[in-house]
C-alpha cells in the first residue's frame, strides 16, 4: 500500500474535510480526492462518506485510522527530525492569548532555550482563541494555548490549568461600594460603577456577573482597551472596576494598587488549554514544550 495514500487519508480523517486535509499537504482538493478514490479501490471499501460540510468516516475508515496512524507519525518523526545527533535543534512556533502567553508560558519555555543542551529556538504569536487554532490546524504553530478546546480529530488538547477571576478596582471605588453593601445588594452595589474591559461585549465582567451574581452586568464599559495589563494599569489609575486573572493582578493586589471588591464563596475559573494537531507530539521539540508547559503549570497558582 502506497504511504502516501496513507498519509492523504489519515490527515483527511483527522481534519474532516478534503478541503482542509488539501492545505495541510499542500494539494489541490482534486487530487486529494483522487488519492482517497485510489485507496478506496485498494481496500475495495468506502472509507468515507460525503457531507454537505465536510466528510465522516465509515466503520472501516476509523479502524484503519486506528491501526495506521501511530506508524505514520513515527515515521513522520524520522523525517522531520531525521538522524543527525543535532536533530533536537528545532524551532517551536508558539501560539496563545498575549497576557498568559506572555506572563506564564514564555518565562517557563525560554529555559529550554539557555543554551544548556535543549536546543530548543521558540517563535510565539499572540491572538484569540478562533484564529489561534484555525492556524495550528493550518500548520502555522506548533502547540497553542487557548481557552477554547477544539472540536474533531484534527487537534488534541490537554488541560493545562485553571485562572481564577477576581473583581477589582481602586481603593477609591471599594470604600464607596463597602463589603457590607455588596454582600446585600449583590449585583445592584455596581450598578453604576464605571468598567474597564478588553471589548465592548465585557466578556470578564459578563462571566463573573453570570457566576458570581446570576446575572447581567448593567453598566457599560468606561473604558475598553485590548490587553488585561492595560486594563489593570487603568483599574489601578481609578478609571473602574475590572475583573482580572489573580496571576495578572496578584502583585498589584499585595502593592495596594488595587483591591479586591468581592470574595465569593466560589470563584469564577477559566481553563487553559494545550493545543496541537493530532499526531505531532511524536516531534520530539513540541513534547519537550509540551511536558515543560504541564510540569510548570503544578507550580503555578
């Protein structure tokens, strides 16, 4: 059996679709097609049955899934990192949202990078969690973090850690609202507070007022600016309430900069996830990062 056609149709399995299957090896979708068609008369099955989006595989396509694809990513780590005693001296493309990226990942992965025998050069880049992933399902990145787990075959994501939210503002604004008065009111102690938030929908305060208070945030934001630092700096300057990562704010929590304005019983958590295209951690630098990430995330809060 040819293993080309083998590495069309498993790619094709993981993906869903011969479209996506076609950019990721660098085909035309006709010749994709053409190839699965030749593998199809091989086994003298259907390995895949048509959709109107996409494609699903039949019982026999899976098995065969099951049965060649460990040895197709074996044999994928060959020739990427072929058998020269240097073959560790990879880049990894690093994907994830800026403020975790670069407050937690970046700081634990660049000790692969110290020149102590890892051999490990890393390129990261910052964006949501839809753009993140459509680009490591492109083959853009290596591994990414989201907080969005993927859906199929095409990725495989692991728990990474869980954030927990906290709402926050200046010391100004807590005197004002008064523990007493919010653990009363709820919800309605905020009403007319002024928000600071990383998009016009409030995604932090939506989540937290949904968790926390089992309602909709009333105010809208004051300010709106696209990165978690800034809002802090900006929740620290007075400008309203937030609600943040305690990774993020923990320093300015303990400086005085901010304070917290609420203490639920249960906290409002948010889970990050690593991400890669199914197979892949067969590479030996993407399962070093990958181990790496996991093992520092135990000693992250």
């Amino acid at each position: 059996m040819d293993l080309a056609l083998l590495r069309t149709f498993i790619t094709v399995h993981r993906a869903g679709s011969f479209t996506r299957a076609a950019a990721l090896l660098g085909l035309s979708q006709p010749a994709v097609t053409s190839q699965i068609r030749t593998l199809e008369r091989q086994l003298g099955r259907p390995l895949f049955l048509r959709q109107a989006r996409g494609v699903t595989p039949t019982t026999i396509g899976d098995e065969l899934a099951h049965k060649a694809a460990p040895h197709l990513d074996a044999l994928v780590e060959i020739a990427e990192t072929g058998l020269d005693e240097h073959s560790s001296l990879r880049t990894l493309h690093l994907a994830g949202p800026p403020e975790f990226t670069a407050e937690r990942a970046l700081p634990a992965l660049t000790r692969l990078t110290d020149g102590l025998g890892q051999g490990l050069t890393l390129r990261a880049s910052f964006g949501d969690a839809d753009v993140i992933l459509d680009g490591l399902g492109a083959g853009h990145h290596d591994l990414a973090i989201t907080t969005a787990r993927p859906r199929g075959a095409l990725l495989t994501a692991t728990p990474l850690c869980d954030e927990e939210h906290i709402l926050v503002a200046a010391s100004r604004w807590a005197s004002r609202v008064g523990s007493g008065k919010l653990r009363r009111k709820g919800a309605q102690a905020l009403r007319n507070l002024p928000v600071v938030e990383v998009h016009e929908s409030l995604p932090f305060v939506s989540r937290y007022w949904a968790s926390v208070f089992d309602s909709r945030p009333a105010a809208s934001g004051t300010v709106i600016v696209p990165d978690l630092r800034a809002v802090l700096a900006c929740a620290a300057m007075g400008a309203g309430l937030a609600v943040l990562p305690r990774y993020l704010c923990a320093a300015a929590l303990e400086r005085g900069d901010v304070v917290a304005l609420h203490d639920p019983a249960v906290p409002p958590l948010r889970t990050y996830f690593l991400v890669v295209r199914t197979g892949t951690l067969a590479m030996p630098h993407i399962a070093r990062a990958h181990e790496w990430l996991l093992r520092a995330a135990m000693d992250w809060e």
